[in-house]
C-alpha cells in the first residue's frame, strides 16, 4: 500500500498528468455530445426503450475510447519521465522491489483510466438520455453492460499498455510510437493484408469495436473480452520480467 500511495503522489503532483486527463476528457465528452446528437436525431421512430437505452450507451461508449491515447501516453509518460529525470533510482532506493513500484504505477493509472471514463461516460449518458427523451429509454438493459465493460477495458488496457511499453523501451518517443502503432496504425495496415483479418482479431481495437458494437460479431464476446485483458497483462508482465533483468 505504501508504494501505491507514493505513486499517487507522484501521478498526481506531475502537470503532465492534469493536462492528459483534461485533454482525454474534454476531448472526449465533446465528441460524444455532438457524436449522440447527430446519431439520435438519425434514430428510426420505432425504435423500442430499450434498444434506445443501448444506443444511448454505445453512442457513449465510442467517445470514451477515443480518450485511451491521452491516457495510454500518460501510462508512458509516468515511467520513461522519471527514467529521463533520474527520480526512478531515488524510487528503487525508497522501494528496491521493481515489479512492486511497477505494479503500484498499474494500479493508480488503472484508477485513473476508470475515473476518467466516468468522467465521459456519466454526463454523456445523461446528455444523451434527454435528447433521446422522446424515445422513453428503458434503464440499462443486459445488453448495455457488455458494451460498458468492452469500453472500460480497453480505456485500462491501453493505459496499462502505455506504461509497459515505457517499461520496456524507457524512452518516452519510441513507447508512445510504438503504443500509437499497435492501436492505430496496425489494425490499418493489416487491412491490405491476406491474412490480415485474422491479425485484427488479436489486437487490441477491433476485440473493444465488437464490444461496444462499431464492428461484425467475429468472436464469441468472451474472446474478445479476453484478447482485450491480454494485451493489458502479458506486455505488463514482459514489462515486470524486464525489470527484473535490469536490476540483477
């Protein structure tokens, strides 16, 4: 518990941090307004309570993720900075264990990835409930939870990503390249590929697209769930491991 009140500390006394939250979030919460909006004046008139309640969290949804690249640099920024400062050796004094000082950094940034996604997903659903008020939206149907859960992971797994790959590369330029490669550009690239369909499936973007419904059913939604939690845990864990290299 002490090492994760530290990063606390650390996270939250840093301006990087402040603008990376503000930027996810108003970003964000501003795209899902216009975004809901536009899609719900588009609505058809028969549309039933509760398929109105869960277009109303899907239209949300797809703003949230749109803040997981201000979070997932923040989750990069948080190690290599302090590697690019030299606090990190003043860290592994105060707590020699790596893997505990990289696990309390996945902790607090995995609080601050969810905090963050309330921040967009709690007023955007309330904004979007009143205009879609002449539809009477039913209260969250079963169906709605799927594409909530799929959006909070994949806000968490990106951040998580963000800070192993800081772990792994400890250069601020390269990680965020290589996060911005693995979420954007990669699932574009294996696009013109023969097999690249197949590719998609085990990154990251088209498992959380399926979730909050914004792409075909390929995979049982257990898959894509689980394809989305590998990718926050095993970079993690080669993150962990390296660490452990480095400080034997």
């Amino acid at each position: 518990m002490n090492a994760i009140a530290a990063e606390w500390i650390k996270l939250r006394t840093l301006r990087s941090t402040w603008w990376a939250l503000g930027a996810g979030v108003v970003v964000s919460l501003t795209l899902t307004v216009f975004g809901a909006a536009t899609v719900i004046s588009r609505w058809d008139p028969g549309r039933t309570p509760d398929q109105a309640a869960v277009g109303i969290v899907v239209a949300v949804y797809v703003g949230v993720i749109l803040a997981q690249l201000p979070l997932g640099m923040l989750g990069t920024m948080t190690i290599t900075g302090e590697h690019a400062s030299g606090m990190l050796d003043t860290t592994f004094v105060a707590t020699p264990s790596r893997t505990r000082v990289l696990l309390a950094k996945a902790v607090v940034l995995s609080g601050a990835a969810l905090v963050c996604s309330l921040l967009i997903a709690v007023p955007g659903y309330l904004y979007g409930r009143l205009v879609a008020a002449r539809f009477h939206p039913s209260a969250l149907p079963a169906e709605a939870w799927q594409v909530i859960a799929g959006g909070t992971l994949m806000i968490v797994t990106t951040t998580l990503l963000g800070l192993a790959l800081g772990a792994i590369l400890r250069n601020g330029a390269v990680a965020t390249a290589a996060l911005v490669a693995i979420v954007l550009l990669l699932p574009f690239v294996a696009r013109v590929l023969p097999w690249g369909e197949a590719i998609n499936l085990f990154l990251p973007t088209y498992p959380a697209l399926q979730l909050i419904e914004q792409a075909p059913d390929i995979m049982p939604a257990w898959t894509a769930f689980a394809v989305l939690a590998g990718w926050a845990v095993l970079p993690l864990a080669a993150g962990v491991a390296c660490a452990g290299v480095r400080s034997s």
